[in-house]
C-alpha cells in the first residue's frame, strides 16, 4: 500500500506540470496570477503559517520550514481546487464568470531523526489562461464607411515550484529551518491586431521561459506554560537569493489563419530577446501567535514582497512594493471525546488584505477575502496519527470597477486527503 501512494506522487506530480488553470485579467501583466499558497490548512487560515507550529504530529509547515517541531509521521498530501471567479466592469456593462478545477498540491513529509525533519512539495506558483476581445466601430466622414477594429489579448502557461524543506530543532523553544525553491515553466502572451478592411493581423507575441533557484530561510520561538497549557509563538521567514533569470522572446509578425486556426503567411518585422534576473524579488514575512495546547490557535501575520520591473510586449512594467496582512487559527473542541466525531473536528478559520503590486491608471489592484475549513479525521485517527479530510473555502474580492477596470468577486473550494503514519521505520521486533 504504501509503494502504491508513492507511485502515485510521483505520477500525479506529472499531471500537475500539464494543468491549465483559470485566472484573473490581471494575469495579463508579469507573471500571471499568482496564487499565495495552495495548502488548505494555510488558507483556511488566512493565509498563516510564520507563527504557526502544529499541535498534531501529522502536519508539515512548508510557509516556514522551522515550524515543525512536533511532526513525528510520514505525511503525503493530495489537494484539489476549484476556482470560481465572477468579473464585471462598467465598461459596456459587461459581466463574465469562470470556473476550473485542478490539482493545487501535493506533498511528502517524514522525519529523519527527533530532531531533523523533510518535506518534498509540488504545485502551481502563477498561470496564464485569458482571452480578452475588444472591438470598435469608427465610421469614415468622408466616405461614410464603417471600418471594425479588433484587438485581442491571450494568455496561457503555468509556472510550477516544487520545493525541499528540512527543518532543525535547536532545543525546547527554538528552531530553524531552509527551503529551496524552484520555479519553472512556460508563459505566452499574444496580442492581435486587425480591421474589417485588412487582410492580414499584426501579431505581437511573448514568450517567457523560466528557470529559477531561491532560497527561504526561517526561524521559530516558541514557549509552553505548562501549568496552563497557553503557549505563545513567534516566527519570521525571508525569501531571497535569484540564481537564475527569466528569458523572454518577443516575435511582431503579420499572418493570417487558414481553416482550423492554423496560422500562415508569416511575415517578421521584428524579433529580440531579454532576460530578466529580478524575477522573483526579496520577500519576508513575520508572525505572532497564541493558544491552548490542543484546544485553540490564533495567529496574525504581515508579509513583504519588493517591487520588481518585468518586460512586457516589448515595455517594462513596474510591480510596486506589496504586502499582505492575515489574521486565523482553528479550534478543536475535544479531542478525547470519541462518542462525538464533530467534538474531534478541526475548525479553521481567517482573513486577508493584500496591497496588491499592480497599480493601473492610478488604481491599485488590491485584495481582501475570508476563508473556513474543517479537518474531518478518518474513524481510526488519534490526536497523535490525525489523517483526514480536508475542506475549506474562500471567498473575496479583487480590483475595482474605476476608470473602466475590472472587478472580481471569487469563490475558491479546495478538498484533499492527509494520510500519515509512522512509515520508513525499521521494526524492532519481526
């Protein structure tokens, strides 16, 4: 059974590299739509995970590799989500939805001794998935003809990372941890331009080719009282150290589509490529935390990411400075009590506010939401081998409807399995 779930880790993390995922318009600009974690306990959570140190050995905190102190099993997960995003602008009046599903996480967890723990994670980092029409009528004075003209904007690609984490417990009250990053995958953009009198379209296409190494580091305090079981902690994490670049080609061409969308006729007028080393900028994230020992949690958090200058059809584009503050926790009424299964449930819940590092037409592009999960325990599951359901949900709002942009209103459902249990142990008695 258990080869059985690593084959499958390995064959699903396939799958993961070839999903397209729905997005944001505003996927259009950089890298895509980046999605902040795709962990359910993470987001069920609002987003923490610096201060947040696991009361049950069955969970890995990959947010900050030193927050692993009490994991003791080997832990796989297997996560699924599905986006619904609903898009209005008082552009023409125009409303639109989109929906999709797809397989947001996977993860391998175990310890290596009391001390050292490890962690393999796989999962979508940004995606491109967009296809935007704009159309206008202009009628000639002089001739008093009518001329259409098109402009279409596409996207598509995913940029994955999969991450190593390992974490070291110093003593009691202390620990550290290092995760390297890495981001790769292929993201395209294409800009269309024709009238109704043209026999050709002018193309502009982009093409970003990713490669890209960095590296997290983080540290974790956290003292028990244990006469009252209250416990306060305290986190920090900082994401940094590019050592690959981002490679871009640009193609302006004109064509036209024979039957079946096939493109032909093609004629450059310019092609040139970039590079671009400031990809993924410095990042860091600090948190504080307090609850009762497997009772109640409750952490708030604030995260920091740099502004960075990306190419964009042939311009650059500036991403300003960000952050995020998230505030949650979970609360488990009683684990001992085992006549009633809901009294053993997990209860997660949370909520966020991103400053957001776009900036359009003077609007920044921020976001807010809030989010709930539960952790449902399989029948045979205990406070120290807690393997279950996973549940959560998250609903916000994103961008504005000012000077004709867009706004988003999203519904985000995520369902996986944590199986975990004391596994690549040698027995001491046949």
């Amino acid at each position: 059974m258990k080869k059985i779930f690593v084959l499958s880790f390995i064959s699903v993390g396939y799958f993961l590299n070839a999903q397209s995922l729905s997005n944001s318009p505003y996927a259009t600009y950089g890298i895509g739509d980046v999605k902040y974690d795709n962990t359910i306990e993470t987001t069920s959570m609002g987003g923490i995970s610096t201060a947040f140190i696991s009361d049950f050995t069955s969970n890995f905190n990959f947010g900050n590799p030193a927050n692993n102190s009490n994991f003791e099993l080997t832990s796989i997960k297997l996560e699924a989500t599905n986006e619904n995003n609903y898009f209005k602008t008082d552009y023409n009046n125009t409303k639109s939805t989109k929906h999709s599903t797809y397989l947001s996480n996977i993860s391998l967890a175990f310890p290596i001794s009391s001390k050292i723990k490890m962690g393999l994670l796989y999962q979508p980092y940004s995606s491109k998935s967009y296809d935007i029409i704009n159309s206008e009528t202009r009628k000639d004075e002089l001739t008093d003809q009518e001329t259409i003209y098109g402009n279409r904007f596409t996207g598509s690609g995913t940029l994955n990372t999969a991450q190593l984490a390992l974490s070291y417990k110093i003593n009691s009250e202390f620990a550290v941890g290092a995760r390297a990053n890495l981001y790769f995958g292929n993201l395209y953009d294409t800009n269309e331009l024709t009238t109704s009198a043209a026999e050709l379209i002018n193309g502009y296409e982009t093409k970003n080719k990713i490669k890209n190494l960095n590296f997290t580091l983080g540290t974790s305090y956290q003292k028990l009282n244990t006469s009252t079981d209250r416990k306060l902690t305290l986190g920090a994490t900082a994401t940094f150290g590019n050592t690959s670049d981002m490679s871009t080609e640009y193609l302006n061409s004109t064509y036209y589509y024979t039957e079946g969308d096939v493109k032909a006729g093609q004629t450059t007028i310019e092609s040139r490529s970039t590079s671009s080393k400031n990809l993924l900028p410095l990042q860091a994230s600090f948190g504080a935390g307090y609850g009762s020992e497997n009772q109640w949690f409750l952490s708030a958090q604030l995260d920091y990411k740099k502004g960075e200058t990306i190419s964009y059809f042939g311009n650059t584009f500036d991403f300003q400075d960000s952050y995020r503050v998230s505030a949650g926790g979970w609360y488990l009424p009683n684990f001992n009590n085992f006549r009633n299964y809901f009294s053993r449930v997990v209860y997660r819940y949370g909520a966020f506010y991103e400053k957001g590092n776009l900036q359009i037409a003077g609007n920044n592009i921020n976001k807010f939401g809030i989010s709930a999960g539960v952790m449902l325990p399989f029948k045979t599951s205990s406070i120290t081998r807690m393997s279950g359901l996973e549940i959560g949900v998250e609903l916000g709002k994103r961008g504005t409807v000012k000077d004709n942009l867009i706004n988003q209103n999203f519904i985000n459902l995520r369902v996986g399995f944590n199986f975990a249990d004391k596994w690549f142990r040698k027995s001491l008695y046949n």
